[in-house]
C-alpha cells in the first residue's frame, strides 16, 4: 500500500513539474510570435467563425479558407471529421503568414457518436465516477475525430421547468450541480492537455443563464448577489477550480447590462476573485445581440465586450471588424487586444497544437475508437442508472418476461428521439428505440404487440416544432378514433400494457420553452383509454424536464421516469423493464402539482408566516388557496425494486467548537428481495443566521450498493467548511449557532438531530 502511495505522489510531482516547465516555456514562445504579429492578426485569433460548407479538397479556395490563409480565424467550431479539420487546420499552418493553428470546438454535450443519457439525466444516476467517465469517453471520440475543444460542462442552476435548457443542466442544487462540474471537467480534460485524447472544456453558460424570468429562453435574469453568490455562481466556480481552460458568456443580462458586456462577471469575479487563467468565448453572435439589447451598435458593443474581459467571439465577428477603429478611438487598448490575443494562444499552446497541429488528425483512431462496442456497453451501464422509478403500485415492475406485452404510445418506436437534445455528433441511424429495445431482451420468445395509440400532439403544426433537426415523430394521419381502437384492440390482447409517453426530444433544449409543462392532451386521452381497459398499466415517461403528472401519479400504479437515455435508450430501458437492471436514479429537480406553483425547489426560505410541513390551507400563512405547497415529487426523490430502511441518526456530540468534525451516521438496510443502490443524501440547515438561510442544503451525499438482506453503517464528517455561506457583505464564512443535521433518501424523508457549534 505504501509503495502504492509513493508511486501516486510520483506521478503527481513529475505532472506538476512538466506543467510547470511547459508554462515556464510557453511565454517567452508566444511573447515571440505575437512581436511578430500585426493588429489584424492579432484580431485574427479573437474570430470564431462556424465552419460553413468545407468540401475537402477544397478547404483552401473556400471562402472560409481564404481569411485563415490572411490570418483572420482563431478557430472553428462545429466542423467535425478527420478529413475536414486536416484540410482546413493545413491551411492555417501551412498557407498563412506566421502558421498559427487553429483551435475545433464543437457542442459535445452529453458523449460523441456514442450518446449518453442527457444532462439533466446523467445528474441523476447521482454517481460522479460515471459522470466523468461518460465525459472521458465523449473526450475520447470527438478528439479521434479531430476536435479539441468543447462547449460543455453547462452547470447553469435551473428552478424553472418551463425553461427548456434545463434538460442540458444538472437540476436545481448548487452542491450537487458543483460536484457534476468538477467530475465534467476532468473527463474531458484529464491531468495532461497535451495528450491526443482529451478535450479542452468551456464551462458555461456565465452566468445564471437558468434563472431566466419565466422560463423563456435567453429573457432577463435579475437577483440580488447574495442569491447570486450562494445559489447560482458556485457550479461555475467549481468548474474553473478544477482547471477548466476555457468559459462561455451566456445571454442574458445581469444587473441590466449582458453578461457579454459584464466586466463584473468577466473580470471581477472570474478572474480577480476565482483566479481564472483561461480565456473566455462569446456564445453564439452573443456580442451582436448586444445591439438588439440596446447597449449600440456593433461597433459600440464589441468594445464593451472586450473591455468586460471576452477573448473570441463566436460568429459574430465584431471584434475582427471593430476594433481597429476602436482602438483608434482609444475606445480600447492596445494592451486588452493583446491580452485577449494572448489567452487564445496560450490555450492552443496548452492544448499541444504548435508542436504539433494534426495531432488530433488520426485516422486510424477514427476508424477505432468511435461508437465502439465497449463505449456502447457503459453508455447502456449508465443509462439504466438515470432512471427515476417514481411509481410502483403492488410491485407491478419489473415485468415477467413471459409477459404478453402491449407497447403503446408516439414514443414506443421513435429511435430519433432516444438521444435528446443536443446530440449533434449522432448517427441518428443508430438510437435503439424502445420498441427495438424490447424485441432485443425477450429474443424469439418476444410476446410485444406495438400500436401508436395517439399523435405526439393533437396540433400538427406544435408537433412539427417538436420534431426539428431530425428529430422524427412520424405523425399518423389517420384518424384518432381509428389509431385508438388499434390501441385498445393491442391492449386488449395483452397482460401488461407499456405506455411509452410525454415529450419529444426537441420538447425541451435550446430555445423550447413551454408554457405547459404536462404530457400533451392527445398522449392523457390515450392514457385514460388504457386505464379504462383494466389491464395493468406501466407509463414509461420520456422527459427533458420536470413534468406536471399529478393525476397520472394518482392513477397510474407504475411510472418509470427515461429521460432521453442516448444511443442505448431501448436497450436500457428494457433492463430496467424487466429487473436485469435494478433502478437507482434520484431526481435533481423538484417536480411540481401544477405550473402555477413554479419555480418551486427544496432549498427556499422559510419566510416570515410559514405554512406547518403537511398542513393546507391555513389563512395568513405561505400558501395557495387551490393547491398545496407540497410537490408531487421531491428534490432527491426516487425508489428502487427494493426497499430501503433507515436508522436514526448518531452523532459524536451535539456541541462542537471551532474547526472540530462532526460524525453523523446511519444505519441502512435493504429490507428487500433484490440487491440494489440506494442514494444517502445529507441536509443541513443553519437554524439563525446574520441573513435568512435556507429551510435545508444537500451537503454530501454517498451512492451505496447493498445486497439483499444486507446493513451498512453510512458516515458524513461535517466540518465548518460545511457550514459557510456568503453573508451580507458577500464575505463567505460560518457563523456560530444551532444546526440541524437531516440524513435520508430523499429532501423530504429525513431523519433529523441538532446540534451546536460554537466559534
């Protein structure tokens, strides 16, 4: 074990002192090249264009070709193929005057070809090791396919349902969503840039991107700072500790100007409070909207920009044909340009590229290292883990694969749809529907009767919407009556039914908010026409956000929660289905009765007249006259086909001073039949502070595997650290008092102790 150690702290020593030197190598190398630049070169490495229509062979007589070869392009983003980024990479270093190469970003968001469950998902399986393998794999492919860079963690917080992007997000806690970031990060980047397998990351979207007003995409966001530092900044912070080399401004404004132009956001906290060392990109033509916000025009705003602390510029080209008359102007500095022109370099530098600029340009890795059949295997691994089991009535699941089953719903046999939002990089040939999955667990014994049974939506024209850039729902224009009854004559004919409802993929994502966030009317009427046969119903619910599902909770006896699971959806699912998989996934966002109580999440305040935990309605309290506070499921929610038994809490003392640690444990059993994993979340809540504190904040949590039958003793140590928030001064620091300690499967079931701790 020793030697073990020894050989650890070896390999870290030799990696810090190879950073080291090539940093110590790297100024003096680009403090040269840039004495050779002139100022439009040096703007040259500002531009991020997109890559247009490059045929090979062609590169260099393209119109894009052109500007590199007169040193006008920094990098190219959503370009992909090895073929296509040597071409155009061999331009730059080969036909251009000072041969500088370019950087390839491209909107990896959630695995390459081969695709993982989305974000929002992946949040759930709550297991920060597969997280980070899910992004070392995606690291993996892109890099074989010539990119180096990607526009991904996102860890912007989301309260809102209605939003769409909250299916790119990992839900509504800062701890949690911190921890998510810092494993993203270190799966794309790993210990060492220079290797030809990693990727440089882009945390984004800087920043509260998520807490846009009512839900609706790219809308205003306003918050005082201390919401801001305590309940929105930290997953962005994490994500730069942990070293990530590159940030994205998002949209929206804050404190009324545009994080774009926010040299608060871009200089003050980023950099002078973080220590971020790293450059920062625009989001797409983030500096030209600048003008429809109405802080002026091109001209005027691409100096706000570089004057807030943006590096690139993403498609708009504002910096490229601005600011040389800017800096005429002496509207900006000689020295910002070149600091912006710097950073840039110094990623590309970090990343490898001016020792060699091909070194992502293998062919032989392309050929072998994407959509292998080992990627596939852990991307199925996974996928079963982010499914929530919200309902299960009777034990309905796991199914008898003997089973005559009827597969029912727009979702049963739309393979498209599998991978979700944001999977740009997918074969769309590969998904494995739901459908497909079945057929593949139960062989020649399969016993799947499949009907449509409804549109995705009564409203051709919403379901087109719902179905963009390929996403197809392959609407049915028969008549409802007439797709019903072969529904109901399927049903009919089977033990089980399996309805396969709720979103499409482009449901949710960028730019598809929704005002109503419950399954659409078409898909409840099919539903109920299902219930009303009698037959034992499973509603497999595919989602990129929370839901609205409070009558299918009252109604349906089990309900499985898919998401988008990826490439090996059907496959996946189909494991859980039929208990080859035992379900383990907890819920990152509070789940609503009704839209009008949004946003609703677990870690709000306690107000001044709250209302008594499972009372409803008390006059002159917190609450609605039509609906009670509670959700219908809570932050941290999930079951599993076994059951899960918790012992009161133990605690080491319950007065503490200074920097002591305090041990809070628990006893778990698995008091049931099957061997399964179950999620130990731990609260606390601060009971008085200098500001209003939360009524509780996850704190630490530990996935745990049990066998049937078997008990384990769970431990948390909780220090000051654990305690520590920002005050009203926006000094983060801990303040004496009382404490409650809860611990449980979810933020709603908890065991609970107090202590003291005193300064």
């Amino acid at each position: 074990m020793k030697s073990k150690y020894m050989l650890v702290a070896a390999i870290l020593i030799t990696q810090f002192a190879t950073a080291q030197n090539n940093d110590a190598k790297m100024k003096p190398f680009i403090d040269a090249l840039m004495k050779k630049m002139t100022l439009v070169e040096k703007l040259g490495q500002l531009n991020l264009p997109g890559s247009g229509d490059i045929v090979t062979g062609q590169a260099s007589s393209s119109d894009i070709g052109k500007k590199i070869k007169e040193g006008k392009v920094g990098g190219l983003f959503n370009i992909k193929s090895v073929a296509k980024i040597k071409a155009v990479q061999k331009v730059a270093v080969e036909e251009s005057r000072l041969k500088i190469p370019m950087i390839f970003g491209m909107d990896v968001i959630h695995g390459y070809q081969t695709t993982f469950p989305i974000p929002l998902a992946l949040s759930c399986t709550w297991n920060m090791q597969a997280i980070e393998q899910s992004a070392r794999i995606a690291a993996v492919e892109a890099s074989a396919d010539g990119i180096n860079w990607t526009f991904s963690p996102m860890v912007d917080i989301a309260r809102d349902p209605r939003w769409g992007r909250i299916a790119e997000g990992n839900g509504e806690d800062v701890y949690l969503g911190s921890q998510i970031a810092k494993a993203m990060v270190k799966g794309y980047q790993g210990n060492d840039l220079t290797k030809n397998n990693i990727i440089m990351a882009c945390v984004k979207h800087y920043a509260m991107y998520g807490a846009a007003e009512a839900g609706r995409d790219y809308n205003t966001t306003d918050m005082s700072h201390q919401r801001m530092y305590n309940e929105y900044l930290p997953p962005y912070k994490a994500a730069v500790d942990a070293g990530a080399g590159s940030v994205m401004a998002s949209f929206n404004e804050v404190d009324g100007i545009p994080a774009t132009a926010s040299k608060f956001l871009m200089t003050d906290v980023l950099r002078k409070q973080w220590g971020f060392v790293g450059f920062v990109v625009t989001d797409y033509t983030g500096i030209n909207e600048m003008i429809d916000h109405g802080m002026g025009d091109l001209q005027t705003v691409s100096a706000l920009a570089l004057n807030a602390g943006i590096h690139m510029d993403m498609v708009g080209e504002g910096l490229l044909t601005t600011i040389e008359k800017s800096l005429k102007e002496k509207k900006v500095t000689l020295q910002q340009i070149d600091n912006a022109c710097r950073l840039v370099l110094e990623a590309k530098y970090k990343l490898g590229l001016f020792d060699d600029p091909y070194k992502y340009c293998d062919e032989n890795r392309a050929k072998t290292e994407i959509f292998t059949a080992a990627n596939r295997k852990i991307a199925r691994e996974i996928a079963t883990e982010s499914f929530v089991l919200l309902k299960n009535q009777n034990n309905l699941l796991p199914l008898k694969k003997s089973s005559t089953i009827a597969l029912i719903g727009p979702l049963a046999n739309t393979k498209e749809n599998m991978p979700g939002t944001w999977a740009v990089a997918t074969d769309y040939s590969t998904p494995i529907s739901l459908l497909a999955g079945l057929k593949n667990k139960l062989g020649a014994n399969a016993n799947i009767i499949y009907a449509k049974g409804s549109n995705l939506d009564e409203d051709s024209v919403f379901e087109e919407r719902a179905g963009m850039f390929g996403k197809e729902t392959y609407r049915d224009k028969r008549s409802t009556e007439i797709i019903l009854a072969e529904a109901l004559e399927a049903a009919n004919k089977a033990d089980v039914i399996v309805a396969a409802l709720g979103e499409s993929a482009e449901m949710s994502g960028e730019s598809s908010s929704r005002s109503d966030i419950s399954i659409p009317k078409s898909q409840q009427d099919l539903l109920k026409a299902l219930l009303k046969t009698g037959k034992p119903v499973v509603l497999v619910l595919f989602a990129g956000r929370p839901m609205t599902i409070k009558w299918e909770n009252e109604n349906v006896p089990a309900i499985l929660n898919v998401w988008f699971a990826g490439t090996e959806a059907g496959d996946a699912i189909a494991d859980v289905l039929f208990g080859d998989a035992i379900p383990s996934g907890k819920l990152t966002t509070t789940w609503p009765q009704n839209i009008g109580q949004v946003p609703l999440f677990y870690n709000h305040k306690n107000t001044g007249r709250p209302l008594e935990d499972g009372k409803w309605f008390q006059k002159f309290r917190s609450n609605y006259l039509d609906v009670s506070n509670d959700p219908v499921y809570p932050f941290g929610y999930g079951l599993s086909y076994t059951n899960f038994n918790y012992s009161d809490i133990k605690l080491s003392t319950t007065a503490l001073k200074g920097n002591q640690t305090l041990t809070a444990s628990v006893t778990l059993t698995n008091a049931g039949k099957y061997d399964g994993s179950e999620v130990v979340q731990l609260y606390i809540r601060d009971v008085v502070g200098s500001v209003t504190r939360p009524v509780k904040e996850l704190k630490g949590f530990q996935k745990i595997m049990l066998k049937a039958g078997e008990t384990k003793t769970i431990t948390f140590n909780i220090t000051p650290n654990d305690l520590k928030f920002y005050n009203y001064d926006l000094k983060y620091d801990w303040e004496a008092g009382d404490f409650e300690i809860m611990i449980g499967g979810n933020s709603r079931d908890v065991k609970k102790r107090k202590v003291n701790w005193s300064k």
